[in-house]
C-alpha cells in the first residue's frame, strides 16, 4: 500500500514537473536594436495638372469674309473685299467702334449682269471707292430705313456722288445711286452691330461709272497797272498846213510874168 502511494506521488510529481517545463517558453533571442530605416525612393517631379480649357467669355471677331463665305453666294465681292484690304478695315472697325456697320452684298449673279469688262477696267482705287461704296459706317437694321435722311453717306464719302437714297415700302427697301435701282433681296447676318443685306445689282456710284465735273474756269487774271509813259522833251512842232489860197496866187503871177516875156519877147523880133 505505501509503495502504491508512494509511486502515485511520484508520477504526479513527474507529471507537474512536464507540464512547468512544457508551459515556459524557450530562452527569447537578444533583444535586436531598431531597424534601419531605408532611405525614401526618389520624388519625381510631376507637370501640373493641366483643366480643361475654359470657353472665353470674350466673343470672335466677326469676320464679314468668313459670313459671306458660309452664304455660298458672293465669291466675286470677297474676292474684292481682300484684294482691296477693306476686309482687314472691317474687321478693325467692328471690334473698335460701337457705330456698327450695314453692308450691302451683290451677289455673283449680280456682278456676271455687268457689262463684260466693268471690273477690269478699273484702277485699284476705283475698286476700292466699289466697295467702300456697299458700307454704310453705321448699322441700320431693316426698320430703321424709314426713318434715314437722304442721301445717305457710304465709306466712299457723303458728296452727292457717292451716297446712297432709300425708298421704304411696306414689304421692300428700295435703293438708288443715281445709276442702279435695286432692293433688298434678303438679310445674310444681323446682331445689333453689323447687317449684311443681299442685293441683285451692283450699286454702280456716279463718282466712278459717269464723267467728272468740269474743272471751274480759272478766273479773270488780274488786272495789270499801266506802267507810267516816260516824259518826252519838246520838241519844235513844224506846221504843215498848206495855204492853198497863197499857192494858187503865186502860181498866177509867174504864168503872167512868163506871159508878158514871152510877148516881149515876140516884138522885140
């Protein structure tokens, strides 16, 4: 009985003595110092963002070429609005007046009923008065014809030559240079600054397509003074008049002297 107890007592000793060694842990490792730390990768330098670009709150230029050419019906007088620089012209007074502009655009029908050779037979400045003759530097819109004095002045001038007379009806707008009779066919572009108004004739203005005014005549020379006569000396005045009365008498007395002579003569024989 004393063994039985005595070998119960030494497998509980065993046993705790297995279950405290189990339950410690094994010997920590050397505490290690603090790792070092790596250095940061490299910073790349990364282009600004760029937004979306913003719609300008300014608007285009309006460019009047660029309107007539969209139309589709007015090569010929784009074509002399950039030979003669009065594109460039309108473009600055658009964007630097508050006048406004009104143009009357022929279309190419109208400019192929001109005489054959009208164009060319002008010089570079009459086809610049040409043109400047289809703008009015102000803008008119369609209700405001009724209202104009005539004659209206164009970029070509405001003399009688070179203006332009309107004539308002209920449904048309008739123009006339002195030469052409037209209306307004139709509206190309309207804003509150500048009107394009087609035409089917070419304004033709008096100033080139009609003879100028004779030159005034010169005025009456002035009157030259009278150069002062130069002092003559006296000089004796012989009188020529003739006695005749005395000739006749004297004449008379030698035939009768002659006369007695000649008796005296005869007798003395």
């Amino acid at each position: 009985m004393k063994q039985q107890s005595f070998f119960s007592f030494s497998l509980l000793v065993i046993f705790l003595h297995c279950t405290i060694t189990l339950a410690q842990s094994p010997a920590a490792a050397p505490a290690q110092g603090p790792a070092a730390a790596s250095p940061p990768p490299p910073v790349i330098a990364q282009p600004p963002a760029t937004s979306p670009a913003q719609p300008s709150s300014v608007p285009a230029p309006t460019n009047v070429t660029k309107i007539l050419e969209k139309d589709g019906h007015f090569t010929v007088f784009i074509r002399l609005l950039k030979s003669t620089q009065e594109e460039n012209h309108l473009l600055t007074v658009l964007n630097n007046s508050n006048n406004g502009i009104t143009i009357f655009a022929p279309s190419d029908s109208a400019f192929s009923s001109l005489k054959s050779g009208t164009l060319n037979s002008l010089t570079d400045e009459e086809k610049s008065e040409l043109v400047k003759f289809h703008v009015i530097p102000t803008f008119l819109s369609t209700s405001q014809f009724q209202t104009v004095s005539n004659p209206v002045g164009t970029e070509a001038g405001s003399g009688g030559r070179v203006s332009l007379n309107f004539t308002t009806y209920p449904n048309s707008v008739n123009i006339t240079t002195g030469l052409t009779n037209t209306s307004i066919s139709g509206t190309v572009y309207t804003d509150n600054q500048l009107a394009i108004y087609r035409v089917d004739k070419v304004l033709l203005p008096m100033d080139i397509f009609t003879p100028k005014p004779p030159a005034p005549a010169p005025g009456p020379a002035p009157e030259k003074k009278p150069k002062k006569a130069t002092p003559v000396a006296d000089t004796p005045v012989v009188s020529t008049t003739v006695n005749t009365s005395g000739a006749v008498s004297c004449m008379h007395y030698h035939v009768v002297l002659l006369g007695v002579g000649l008796v005296a003569a005869i007798f003395s024989l």
